[in-house]
C-alpha cells in the first residue's frame, strides 16, 4: 500500500514541473499574441526609418514614399477585415484579425501622420507647401489625412457608446478616404503599378462581399416561400 502510494506522488512530483513548463510556456505565448506585443511589431518600420533619418544615413525626402506606402497598407488591411469575414465565415484566423482591425486602423493614421512630418521637414517652409496645396496630388493627401483624424480619435469603446448609431456612418468614411490616398498615390508617382497592386486585392475583395450579402438576402425570400 505503502509503495503505490510512494508510486503515486512520484509520478505527481514528475508530472509537476512538466505541467509548470506547460504553463509557463501557454503564458509566454499569450504575451507573444497580446495587443501591447502587436504593437510594437507594427511600429518597427516607423522606429527603424526614424533611426535612419536622426542617424543621417536617410533623408526626409527619402522617408515619403515608404512612410505614405506604409499607412496606406495598413489602412488596406484594415479594411480587408470586414469582406474576409463576410466571405469566409467565423474562422480562427478571422476572429484574430477582427480583434487586431483598430489597431491595424489606427497604424494606418500613425504612419500617415509620420509621412506628414517627413513631408513639412523636406518643404523647409510655410510658403512652399501652400504653393503646391492645390495642386491635385496634394491636396487628395491632405483630405485623406483629415477624414482619418476623426477616425482615430473615434476608434475606441467609449466613443462607440457616446455616439452610438452614428459610430458606423463615421468610421464608413474610411471609403472616402480610400479614395483619396489612391488619388494621391496614383498622382503624385509616374508609375501606377504600386497603387493598383495594393488596392486592386482591396476592390476585388470587397466586391465579392456585395455579390454574397446579396446573393444571401436574394435567396432569403425563396427559403420562405419553400417553407
């Protein structure tokens, strides 16, 4: 009786440090996956191309394209988020990137706001950058960047709660905005090929979304009547 129970709290004095491996290793990986982690992944281009730019191996000018490019993808992916779900349902994956769709949104302004800076620096003055304001490749990049101020400042819990039904129509105009950073690419650079590349994957993708969510409310009348 004795030796099976010695047996027994062996085996459990073995099974206790593998168990605390396991558990530390469960800990380590939600950290890895945590939002704070996240976020410091989205932010090293920007930490890298500032460290580039004080260190004097880059200069602003240099940092427009990248920085622009940057916040332009992370509003695609952003984006994005909604027609995957709607076309391919409650996966793991997809419930990921939904928790992750602020942040993504969020980086989005952030390099935005870094392409600005980048791009005061490289005009030295006042008086340049309003001689150019209208010009057409311009002045779509300064819409763009104001319609994204309202965003970000609203993509919270609070001003979910605070502004309610018209939490929607607001962050709906990212569309707009949509619109007018692939102006301002397609403007502003000689080539179109970067553009279309990033937002071609977008359109698409969003037009199969159109196509289901009316192939759906088309087919719900049929089901009833077979009913």
């Amino acid at each position: 009786m004795r030796s099976g129970l010695a047996t027994n709290c062996d085996n459990f004095t073995l099974d206790r440090p593998a168990r605390t491996i396991q558990e530390q290793d469960m800990k380590f990986l939600r950290k890895l996956n945590s939002l704070p982690v996240f976020w410091i992944l989205l932010s090293i281009p920007a930490i890298l191309m500032v460290r580039g730019y004080l260190a004097g191996n880059i200069i602003a000018m240099d940092m427009l394209h990248p920085t622009g490019e940057f916040s332009a993808r992370f509003m695609i992916v952003a984006m994005i988020i909604t027609p995957l779900s709607v076309i391919f349902g409650n996966r793991r994956w997809i419930g990921w990137m939904m928790k992750r769709r602020r942040s993504f949104g969020l980086a989005a302004f952030g390099y935005g706001i870094l392409h600005l800076i980048f791009y005061i620096i490289d005009m030295e003055a006042l008086e340049p950058i309003l001689a150019e304001f209208w010009a057409p490749g311009i002045w779509t990049g300064w819409a763009a960047l104001l319609i994204f101020v309202p965003l970000a400042v609203t993509s919270n819990n609070l001003s979910m709660r605070r502004l309610k039904q018209n939490w929607k129509p607001l962050q709906r105009m990212v569309y707009v905005a949509a619109l007018l950073t692939l102006a301002h690419w397609l403007l502003i650079h000689d080539g179109v090929g970067g553009a279309l590349a990033h937002f071609i994957p977008l359109l698409l993708l969003e037009l199969l979304r159109v196509i289901i969510i009316y192939g759906r409310r088309h087919n719900e009348p049929t089901q009833r009547e077979s009913l």
